[in-house]
C-alpha cells in the first residue's frame, strides 16, 4: 500500500511539472530548450527537467529523479546543466518544495539596462515576490552560479540573474510558477512607467500596509 501511494504521488508530481513547463512556453517565460523546474520528491530525491529538451513538449516519462549529489537515481536523460543551482537551492532552503528557473523577457531586459528591479511597484508585487533580488552574471551551468546566488538565497523567493533570468522558490510547483509569471508581469509595469516618464515604488508605509492586509485576508 506504501509503494501505491508513493507511486500514485510521484505521477501526480510528474504531471504537475510538465504542466508548469508547458505554461511557462506559452507565457513565452521560456523558449526553445531554455529554462529547468525541479520539486522535491522526497527525503534526498529531487525531479528534474531533463537538459536540452523543449520544456514546451516535455512529457512525464522524460523527467530525471536525481538524489542530493546531483547522481541520477531515475530516468534515460541528462538532469538540466542548472542541476547545480538547484540543489544548492534546496540545500540553502529546507522550506522551498520547487523551483522554477525562467528567462523572462522583460526582467532580463532590466540587468542589461543595468535598472533596479522591479520591487514594491503594486500590491501584487510586495505579497508575491518579496523582495527581488539581483545576483551579478555567472556563467550559466558552472559553479559560479550557485556561488553568486548564496548570499541571497535565505533571504529572498524571487532572484534576478543579471542577462540570464531568473530562478524562483516556492512552497509548491504552482507558488513558484506564480512568482516567475509575476515577476515579468510587474517587470512590464517598471518599462511602462519609465516609458511614461516615472517608475516610483509604493512608499514603505504603504508596502508594509499591504502586506498586514494579506496575511490577514485569504488570498482567493
């Protein structure tokens, strides 16, 4: 009965983060074979997205299980070239149960612009995404990234890549997928804004205001 169940919760998983990849696609959060989602499957066990496959096509079969190591315990592919950053994620947060990494194009635009992130804008962006960070550039698929990102990871669920993306945490696979989409969303309200001629955060009062507000009314 044991074995049906985690058998019955690993499909279920599976399932839920093709289905994240697929959205990601279609919100154009990533192309071609950009991007990796992972989620903890257990104690020492992560699923992964397989590297160099398009995340929009991705079926439950093709994801990888890998253990803490990165070793690959499950699975035909390659674990994504990110494997790295993502487990050094896990590692740093115990509470974060997914992890989506995206190449929002509006965000990025914002560290090659050399521009602030685009933190406290409007509401949704102070309940959603905390406060966003900015890692400095480090070579994709090395260990510099984990390395750039350490400082900021017990801090902070949404963190810019400065001109490659973004990686966020959350406690689930829709949570995490929710804060890249909104992430670029609130991106666009920042290029809007200084198109229009001001980008001004919500004062901190106001931040703070919201916030209390959140936590004491049912997100629907």
């Amino acid at each position: 009965m044991a074995r049906s169940t985690r058998t019955a919760k690993e499909q279920a998983l599976r399932e839920e983060l093709v289905a994240v990849c697929r959205r990601l696609w279609e919100r154009d959060l990533i192309g071609a074979a950009e991007g990796n989602v992972s989620a903890r499957l257990g104690p020492d066990r992560f699923l992964v997205t397989p590297a160099g496959v398009g995340k929009g096509s991705l079926r439950p079969a093709d994801l990888v299980v890998v253990d803490g190591a990165g070793a690959v315990v499950k699975g035909r592919g390659r674990a994504s070239s990110e494997l790295r950053m993502h487990l050094a994620a896990y590692a740093a947060r115990p509470d974060a149960a997914a992890l989506v990494h995206a190449h929002p194009l509006t965000a990025v635009a914002l560290t090659v612009a050399g521009l602030p992130p685009p933190n406290h804008l409007v509401p949704e962006a102070s309940v959603t995404l905390g406060e966003v960070a900015v890692a400095p550039f480090a070579t994709p698929g090395t260990e510099e990234l984990p390395r750039a990102l350490a400082p900021l990871l017990p801090r902070h669920d949404v963190i810019l890549l400065a001109r490659h993306g973004a990686l966020a945490l959350g406690a689930s696979l829709a949570e995490a997928c929710d804060r890249m989409e909104t992430l670029e969303r609130v991106a666009r309200v920042a290029l809007l804004a200084r198109l229009a001629g001001r980008c001004e955060p919500l004062p901190a009062e106001a931040v703070a205001r919201v916030v209390a507000a959140a936590r004491a009314t049912p997100r629907v």
